[in-house]
C-alpha cells in the first residue's frame, strides 16, 4: 500500500471517505493493491453538486474579475511546478506510465494552468453592429456547475484540461477521475484545495463510472458535461445530456490512420511510426494504431519496423529507459491479448509481439509486448475496433484514391499521420482526411494553443485553445436602448 494515502475524496470542500463502494487500485507493474478508500455514492454526487452551485453564486467567486481569478490558477500551476516529481512519481504507479511520461503529463497540466490564466485575462467579449438606436453587447457567463468525467490513459493532463477552463471561465467543478487511477486525481485535488481556492469549487468524486458519473450527468443542478473516454460511454453519456437539454463535450475512441508515402523521409517515419503506436504502451486516443504504407515500400518497411518494434525496451514505468510500460490493469491487458489472438485466429499474419514477455521481472506486472498485424482486409475487426494497446496493424495502398477511402473507412475520426517530401501531396490528402487533427512529418504533438478534438464517433466539440474557455460559459446578448422616444408601435 503507499504510504500516506488518506481513505478520503473531496466532497463539496470537505475531505472525507465517500458513502459508495471501496474503490481499490493497483500497481500495474506488480499487482499489489496501492490504496483502498470508499468511493463515492449518489448521495455524494447531490452534496457536490449543491456546494459546487452554491460556490459559483457566491460573490467571492462570482465577481472576481478576471485577472483575478487567473492568479488562482497560476498558484495552482506553481503548486504543480513544485510537486511535479511526487505528482509523477504517483501516477506512474497508479497507471504503470513510464516516469518520462508521466514527467511530461505534470508538465503538460501544469501548462495548462498558466495557459488558461492568460487566456482568461486577455478574452474579450463584443459590442455588436445595431441595427437601431440601441447598443448591443454578446457577453459570455458561466454555466455553473460542470462536471468533469476522465479516462485512465493521462489522468493529471485530462484533468487539468477540463479543470483549467471550466475554473478560468467561472464555474465549480465535480470531478470523476477513472476506477482505476483515482490517486493523482485526488492529489490534484489536495494542491488545488492548498492554491486556495474558494471551498466547494472542486469536487474529485472517485468512484464508478455507473453509479457516480451517470449520476453526475443526470444531477439536474449540472448545467454540462465535459467527457473524456470511450465511444459507448460517450454515446450513453451523450443521450443522458440530450433528455436534460443540456451542452456535453466528447472527446472519445479512434482508430487513427498513419501514412507513409514512397518519398517519405525514411528514419523520421519510421521513428514516428513507433512513437505514434507503442508509446504509451498503445493506451492513447491519438495512437496511430494503422498504417498505411504504399504498395511499392510496403514490404521493405514493414521489415524495418517489426525489427525496430522488437528492440523497444520494455520494463517497468520506473525505470527512465524504459519505452513500453505495463499496461493499465491486467483486465485490460487480457482483453487486448484476446483481441490479438482472435484476429490471428481470424486470419491475421502476426509480424511479432502477440504475447506476455517472458521472465521473472515480467511475471507479475500487466506486460504485452509490441505486436504487428498484417494481411488482413482494412474492413476486419482488428482494423476497425480500437484495441487501445501496443498493437498496430499494418496496410498496403496503391495511390492515393484508395488511400483515402481505406482510411476513412472507419467510424472514428480522431487523428491522422502522413509521412511524404510533397508539401502538395500533404495539402491534399490532408483536407480529405476524416480526423479532428493531422500530423504532417510528425506525430502525437501537442500545442494546448490548439484546438482539439474528434469527427464523427470520435467526438463532439473542441478543447484546448483560447476558445477552450467558451466551451464551459453561456452567451448572453444584451440590447441597451439610448432613443429619448417611446418605441413608435405603441404611440
Ligand atoms: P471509459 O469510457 O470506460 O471511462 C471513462 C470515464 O467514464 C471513467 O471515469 C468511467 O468511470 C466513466 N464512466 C463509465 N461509464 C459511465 C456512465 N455510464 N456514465 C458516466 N460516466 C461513466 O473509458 P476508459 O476505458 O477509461 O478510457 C479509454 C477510452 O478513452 C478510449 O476509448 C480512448 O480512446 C478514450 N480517450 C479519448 C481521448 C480523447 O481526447 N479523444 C483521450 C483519452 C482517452
């Protein structure tokens, strides 16, 4: 068990052992139970989210101009920049993350943080053209009550991406982080607790996603919802928010195409390719999970990259030289097995990887080694539902018209990679590509300036960038009268 961990979530300001299930967690890289603390019940939910409405009404928290309110998130940002190696420290044990990444993830939320504080004070809101004797204004407030419903793959930057915002533009915030890593999310919530923050403004929820986050969307004093996850969850989610009439965000699944062109500079790609799929251990919405190499290269590279994959150093998240960690839980790592195994027994041909490495230090952590798949139709199971683990599987083109169909060819439309020497050839196929973002000669880089987000079943709306903010606020327009007249209908 760690030490220090407290039996407490974070109800509307107070600390306290929540009146749902036990929620236990454990280490990925060895089995053994982290902490157990008791999750949060429907009753919970109702707590939260009444202390959440009340502390956005409050006029501490209400009219605090802006500037002023960003400074609450830069103190939460320096807090973060302060505890950055315990905050990663304990999300690599709680998801089995490579220090390095998880490093980076601290990095990433607290940038988020500072981001949104600048944005926050530079956001303007406009006086309109009227077409009368009167002004008209379009003003932005807040919604109120938010709740925040997160994934496991990067729980402290999803967090701090839906946190970030929803506080910058006003509103109180009832998080749900994900059964199996609630620890950073609860010690996201100690630190923003000790930036200062008025208290009821967050609640961190842990519990499941049934009980606690269905009761979350379905709460009717929550005026939206922010989701992060699957596709199915996303759609239940989506149908709870349309019977209330309420806004919902959706970031969800995908099945991302990478594409590597015959003029494409060879080393870049390749390094791309492995990055873009087995880094994270495959667990990223964003992993580029097909490939999609011309006919002409196709075998030449594939060749490559199976003996690149076979050379990844795979360990624990602890080790820094570590490339790919153990997965998140070993439930998930057997269903990614069993996926894998159907799709050879299915008739896949099986380039490498497809197992559990062998050797005691493997023995008890949630381990799957790199795993290639080819000869396979892009139309089969494996080709078309995410796997959301260290597989890729790989297909040839001909030109581009049967490029992009292949890679269309999919309900998701979250991301897209293309590797080629010709600026017009990446202009084109670019823009005809179904994905929410496209790397170009690079892959699975983020910029929190930019907008992000998915097409089709990958999502609904945008987060991240100066807009980012709007997303958790309602438009108002006000018209001032200045005529000295009565309004003539009636004279
Ligand atoms: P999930 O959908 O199972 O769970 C996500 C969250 O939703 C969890 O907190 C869970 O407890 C909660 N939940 C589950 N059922 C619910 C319900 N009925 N009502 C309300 N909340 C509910 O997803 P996961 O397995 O935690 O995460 C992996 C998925 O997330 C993958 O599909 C991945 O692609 C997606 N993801 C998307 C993005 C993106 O930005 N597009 C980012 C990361 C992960």
């Amino acid at each position: 068990m760690l030490e220090g961990f407290a039996d407490e979530i974070l109800v509307g300001g107070r600390w306290r052992p929540g009146s749902g299930a036990v929620v236990e967690t454990r280490s990925p890289a060895t089995g053994e139970v982290l902490a157990r603390l008791r999750g949060a019940g429907p009753a919970d939910v109702d707590e939260a989210v009444r202390a959440g409405a009340a502390a956005a009404a409050d006029p501490a928290w209400r009219d605090v101009p802006p500037h002023e309110r960003a400074r609450y998130l830069v103190r939460i940002a320096d807090l973060i920049a302060e505890r950055a190696d315990d905050l990663a420290a304990l999300q690599t044990a709680d998801t089995g993350k490579s220090i390095n990444e998880t490093r980076a993830l601290v990095a990433s939320a607290q940038g988020t943080f500072r981001y949104f504080a600048g944005a926050l004070e530079t956001l303007e809101d406009a006086l309109t053209p009227p077409r009368g004797p009167y002004l008209t204004m379009s003003v932005h407030e807040p919604i109120g009550v938010v709740g925040a419903i997160t994934p496991w793959n990067s729980p402290i930057a999803s967090d701090a991406q839906k946190i970030a915002p929803a506080l910058a533009a006003g509103n109180a915030v009832v998080l749900k982080p994900a059964e199996w890593t609630p620890l950073v999310s609860l010690a996201l919530g100690r630190l923003i607790c000790d930036a200062g923050l008025p208290p009821g403004l967050l609640s961190v929820l842990a519990g499941p996603g049934r009980i606690v986050g269905d009761a979350i969307v379905r709460h009717p004093g929550v005026g939206k919802v922010s989701f992060t996850g699957g596709t199915s969850t996303g759609r239940t989610i989506g149908a709870a928010a349309a019977e209330k009439i309420m806004p919902v965000s959706l970031e969800l699944g995908g099945k991302s195409p990478t594409i590597v062109f015959p003029d494409a500079d060879r080393e870049q790609a390749l390094a791309g390719l492995l990055f873009g799929i087995f880094s994270s251990s495959g667990q990223s919405c964003i992993a580029g999970s097909r490939v999609f190499v011309h006919a002409s290269i196709y075998d030449e590279v594939l060749d490559e990259l199976v003996a690149r994959a076979g050379k990844l150093r795979v360990g624990p998240g602890t080790d820094p030289a570590t490339q790919v960690a153990p997965m998140v839980a070993h439930a998930h790592r057997d269903k990614v097995a069993a996926m894998v195994d159907r799709a050879v027994a299915d008739g896949a041909r099986l380039r490498c990887g497809g197992r559990i490495p062998e050797g005691g230090e493997y023995a008890e952590g949630a381990y799957y080694l790199p795993t290639i798949l080819d000869g396979v139709p892009n139309g089969a199971a494996i080709c078309q539902e995410e796997i959301f683990g260290p597989v890729l599987v790989a297909l040839p083109f001909e030109d581009e018209e049967d490029l992009v169909a292949q890679a269309n060819d999919t309900v998701y439309g979250l991301a897209c990679g293309i590797w080629t020497a010709d600026y017009r050839r990446a202009w084109r196929v670019a823009r005809r590509i179904d994905a929410g973002t496209v790397w170009i000669n690079t892959y699975k880089q983020f910029s929190i300036s930019t907008p992000f987000g998915g097409f089709k079943e990958s999502g609904l709306g945008r987060e991240k960038g100066r807009e980012g903010i709007r997303a958790y606020m309602r438009q108002k327009s006000l018209y001032w009268g200045l005529d000295e007249n009565p309004l003539p209908w009636a004279t």
